[in-house]
C-alpha cells in the first residue's frame, strides 16, 4: 500500500481506569501544564453558581459575561451573583445562538459592548455557552487591547470535553471552519456537570463524539468503557458523565501540554475532523452540528485507515456501531466527491494542496497521514457522499 507522506503516530499514557460509581459531586481538577500559563479544569456538580469556584482568578472592576440567547435566560443571573465579590460590575453580552453567527459580525458584538463601557485591559471575559461561545470569547479576549483574562464556563458537552479546554480560539469563514483565531489559554475551565441536564438530545449526542474519539487516538480501555456505559451516558447518568469529562479531559490536557499550538501530537485530535469540516462548510454551518459532522467523520476516518492497512474491517464495525449507538450519523450527506475534496482542501492541516488526515494507527494510536487520492475518493463513496 503507497503511503505519500507519514508523521509519526505517537500513543499517549494511558490512566487507571476510573470506576463508574465514582461521585460526580465531588470537585475534581484536572491540570493543563503549561509552565506560567498553566490552569485548571475544574469538573464537577454545582460548581457555576458558587463564588467559591472562582477563588484565585483574577479580579477586576468590570467583567464582561459572554453567552447567547438560549443559555444567558438559564444560567446568566446565577453567574453574574456569584461574581459579583470580584468585580464591582458584571455586565452581560447575549449573542445570536449558533454556529451560522460564529463570524466577524458577532465578535464585533463583543467588542462593541468592552468599548462602550470603557473595559480596560484588566477586564475579565467569562465564556458562558457552547464551543461557538467560548471560541469567539476566547478569540475576543485575545485581540481586545492585545489580550485580557478570559475564563471558560463550557454548558454543553462538547465545550466540556473539547473545545472549552486548550486555548483554541476563533471564528468561521465562509470558505473554512475556524480559519481565523488564534492560540490563547483561559484563566480556568469550569465544568458543572449539573447543566449537562438541560441539553437538548441532539446536543448530548454532539458531546459524545469528542468523547468517543479519545479512544481510538489514544485509550482503547476508555473505548471499551464508553461502549459498555453508552446508554448510561444517553440518559445522562451523573457519575458515567463525570467519568467521560474527566478522562476526555486528562486525554486532552496531556496532548495540549506536549504540544499547544498544533506542531505534532496536537493534531490526532482532529481525528474525523477533517471530514466533518468539510461536511459543517458544504452544507452551510448549522445543519450539522459539529458533533455530528465530527462522529460521521470518525466512521469515514476509520474506513480510510482500514484502506490504508492501518487496521481491520471489525474495528472499523466497532467504531461505526458505538457512533450509530450515541445518536450519531454514520452516512455522509450527499455533498457529491469533488466538492468534498475541494472543501477539505481548506483544512488547516493540508499543506501546498495535500489533504492530510488523522488515521488510526492501530487501535489507541493515531497520527496524520496524506492518502492516495483514489483511496479517498473510495472513501467518500463508500460513505454516501456520492
């Protein structure tokens, strides 16, 4: 099998494995070491409301809380009351819900509101919402007078275990997923798993694919264990979604801490991503969640693997009933062979027009390969893109 160019796969440590039963309501903190820029990940129950969860950020005369108008009417008030003893005001910005408003338009919503009210550069930006949220807060707080303190308050699974965590910020463009951000980490990331109660079901669903994805890049004992706790997750268990949170991020944290701006090992995190974005622009962003579009591309992602001799068809059957099981699609939308290539193209990762893509090693090991353009079209098809 003709391989055109290979990066080294690189398997993470696993960490013992971590029982079921274990109480979400205790405050658990996972740590992303990045010397003078390290932070916590603070997961738990009844964490967003309590003053106490903030000790030791940074304080301020204003903060400023980003959130949309699904999640502010929620979870705002509460926020706002336990920030108060930090900052003499707490103002709030509600954005359009959404990732169609993750752009210019909307970030300049932010700006709008820090300038008005005279924000300096010790005010402290605090993401209340989704990835679509904490992208552009984060995003936001990197540019306004060239950085301010940022916090993330992640409300939906998938901000939990993704994209709250590593201080990727940013905004859509028409032609690209978050083609425009920039690298810059939160003060803290603050997980209440209470609020994971009040998702939607295609929300929950959304989160699962960034969990099951750390499987097969890096932990096939937390693959085994997402797939015999796949129903308790479904219906929200507190102590199988405590667990899922907690080992995501571990996962997470240990590949940003070895590379935090995408040199290397960083990238297996966009195992089905390069898929899935491809998917989020040719259908116009929003009729897919990015969950969705990231667990159709993990089953795609699998099938190339398995093409290139990676690994084998059981797998690839595996990956593809455990995706189907969380309530997530398995078949591309019909976007047509040509128009995919020519969107994922655009990934960030391709270099001088070569598409390159996270493939699985062997079961709990990635790395990023470019593939034989005939292997990929077989792919697409195979997968009803077609």
């Amino acid at each position: 099998m003709s391989i055109l160019s290979s990066a080294p796969a690189v398997a993470l440590a696993a960490a013992s494995a971590v029982p079921a039963d274990v109480s979400a309501s205790v405050r658990q903190d996972v740590h992303i070491e990045l010397g003078d820029r390290a932070y916590a990940i603070a997961i738990g129950s009844d964490l967003l409301g309590q003053a106490a969860t903030y000790e030791g950020l940074p304080t301020s005369s204003t903060a400023l809380i980003v959130s949309n108008t699904t999640v502010a009417p929620l979870y705002g008030e509460r926020l706002r009351l336990a920030l108060a003893g930090r900052h003499r005001q707490v103002l709030l910005v509600e954005l359009p819900d959404g990732e169609v408003h993750k752009n210019w338009t909307t970030l300049n919503s932010i700006f709008d509101t820090l300038l008005v009210h005279g924000a300096d550069r010790k005010t402290v930006l605090y993401a209340l919402g989704g990835g679509v949220v904490g992208d552009m807060t984060g995003f936001a707080a990197a540019c306004y007078m060239r950085g301010v303190p940022f916090v993330q308050v992640p409300t939906t699974l998938l901000a939990q275990v993704d994209s709250s965590v590593g201080g990727k910020t940013g905004i859509n463009h028409p032609l690209g997923k978050n083609m425009l951000g920039a690298f810059y980490q939160p003060q803290r990331v603050v997980c209440d798993l209470d609020v994971l109660q009040t998702l939607p079901p295609r929300e929950l669903s959304a989160g699962l694919a960034e969990i099951i994805k750390y499987g097969p890049i890096a932990d096939m004992a937390f693959f085994d264990w997402i797939e015999a706790h796949i129903d308790a997750l479904v219906a929200r268990d507190p102590a199988a979604l405590g667990h899922a949170v907690r080992r995501s991020c571990e996962i997470k944290a240990d590949v940003v801490g070895q590379d935090e701006r995408e040199s290397g090992l960083r990238a297996i995190l966009n195992f089905g991503h390069t898929f899935g974005h491809a998917i989020e622009a040719g259908l116009g962003y929003g009729a897919w969640l990015h969950g969705e579009a990231v667990g159709c591309g993990m089953v795609m992602g699998a099938h190339l693997s398995q093409r290139l001799g990676l690994v084998d068809a059981p797998f690839v059957a595996r990956l593809t009933r455990l995706v189907e099981r969380a309530g997530l699609p398995v078949t591309a939308p019909k976007l047509g062979v040509e128009r995919m290539v020519e969107l994922m193209r655009l990934d960030k990762k391709s270099e001088a027009g070569e598409i390159k893509f996270v493939v699985i090693e062997e079961p709990g090991r990635a790395g990023v390969r470019t593939a034989p353009h005939a292997l990929v079209v077989e792919v697409l098809r195979h997968c009803g893109a077609a």
